[in-house]
C-alpha cells in the first residue's frame, strides 16, 4: 500500500482516531537517538569541522526538499 493509499484510509477515520494516528507516527519519530545514529552524527560533525566546505548550504538543502516534496505530491494525484 502507497503512503497515498494511507493516508485516504486515515482520512476516512474519524477525527479522533485519526488524531491517535498522528500521534502514534509522531512518537515513533520523536524517538530518542540509537547509539549508531549519534556516532553517526558525531562522525559527520567531525568531518565538517575537519572540512567546512564539504558540507552544503541550508539554503540549498531547503530548496532540494521542497522540489522533492513537489514531486511527490504530484505522484500521489
């Protein structure tokens, strides 16, 4: 099932239940770290101290999303 296909389930839902949907996704994402992550994240911090420049601007992250997010929004039409 496509996360389109999903989320018109969870539209059907009444309100209530669709809010304890939001809610179950938002606690599973708010989740704390594993420990691989932040050595993961400490190993990339690292090597932007070592090399500034290797890194990209916010700005041209926030771009990329947003055309990625357009893209996807026009699949799920």
């Amino acid at each position: 099932m496509s996360a389109a296909q999903v989320i018109e389930q969870v539209e059907k839902l009444p309100f209530e239940e669709q809010r304890e949907v939001f809610e179950q996704l938002r606690e599973k994402f708010d989740a704390e770290p594993t420990p691989e992550q932040l050595a993961e994240f400490e190993r990339r911090g690292e090597e932007l101290r070592r090399n500034p420049k290797s890194g990209i601007p916010w700005e041209q992250v926030r771009a990329e999303l947003k055309e990625r997010i357009k893209g996807r929004a026009c699949l799920a039409k």
